[in-house]
C-alpha cells in the first residue's frame, strides 16, 4: 500500500514537473529574438515579398540596400513579435 502512494505521488509530481517546463519554455520562446533566412519574392509598394518558414510574409527592409528578387536575406522577429519583423 505504502509503495503504491510513493509511485502515485512520484507520477503525479513528474507530470507537474513536465507541465511547468513545458510552459515555461514556450514563454521563453515566445519573447526570444528569432532569426530565419528568406528569399525576396517581390516588391510591395514600400515593403517587400519574402518567404520564410514556407510562407510569403509582406516586411519592411532595414536599411536603404535595394534587394533584387530571388536574393537570400535574413528576417528578424524581435522579441517574438510579428509586428516588429524586418529584414537585411
């Protein structure tokens, strides 16, 4: 009876465990600087085309270097918000 306590909390403790890491590391993903390389596809008005991650995503370039189509760039997503993406 007394082993079967220790292995119910002992499993019950490591799910919380888990539960806790888990959380935590997609907070600390949701705030870390990301960093992907991208392609240009097009220009769109004073943005530009780049796909990412699979997908075409309209971002603002960081500098005044006029990319051509088909070129490698880096895409920041600073502090993980969308809103604040920019490329070089």
């Amino acid at each position: 009876m007394y082993m079967n306590n220790n292995l119910e909390n002992q499993i019950a403790l490591d799910a919380m465990i888990r539960g806790i890491q888990q959380f935590v590391t997609s907070y600390v993903d949701s705030i870390t600087t990301k960093i992907y390389d991208g392609i240009v596809t097009g220009q769109n008005g004073d943005k530009w085309d780049v796909k990412y991650n699979g997908k075409v995503h309209t971002i603002p370039l960081y500098g005044n270097n006029s990319p051509s189509v088909g070129k490698v760039v880096k895409v920041y997503i600073p502090q993980g918000n969308p809103n604040l993406t920019y490329f070089i």
